[in-house]
C-alpha cells in the first residue's frame, strides 16, 4: 500500500506533519514497514479541502490527526480483507 501525504504550504498549514507522525507510529507499531510505503507528495491538488493524502490511486481530504487511523484502517481492510 502506497501513502502519499501532502506536504504542500496549505496542507502543511493544516497539519499533514502531524498526520505523517500518527501514519508513522501505526505502521512501525503494526509491523508494516514492508508492506506499507509512506511518502511526502507536493500538492494534490485539493488546497481548500484540508489535508489531502492518496493512499494507491485513491485521494482522499478533510484527514486530520484525529481521523487517520480510521482511514488508514479501512483502506488496510480493503486491501487485505479478512
């Protein structure tokens, strides 16, 4: 699974540091450094929508230090289900 966070002025602004940190501790505390490839990105293109991080092909916005496990949960449950 490929992350990629923007780290663009406005999604830096925003918190995607902070969103880096939490995506960080969940993967090396899960043991996914293998299989999870967490990467900065320049703008996605989203600027007004908050921070914007694209997991595959998939873009998604509005993420926050408060929401990114639930995403991150999900897309891992998409893509490896039980």
């Amino acid at each position: 699974m490929k992350i990629y966070v923007c780290i663009g002025s406005s999604c830096h602004l925003k918190g995607s540091y902070d969103i880096i940190a939490v995506l960080k501790k969940l993967v090396s505390d899960r043991g996914l450094e293998k299989e999870v490839s967490l990467n900065a990105s320049f703008c996605l293109g989203h600027c007004m929508d908050g921070v914007t991080i694209k997991i595959d092909d998939q873009l998604i916005t509005g993420v926050t230090p408060q929401n990114i496990t639930e995403i991150f949960d999900r897309a891992w449950a998409e893509r490896h289900p039980a």
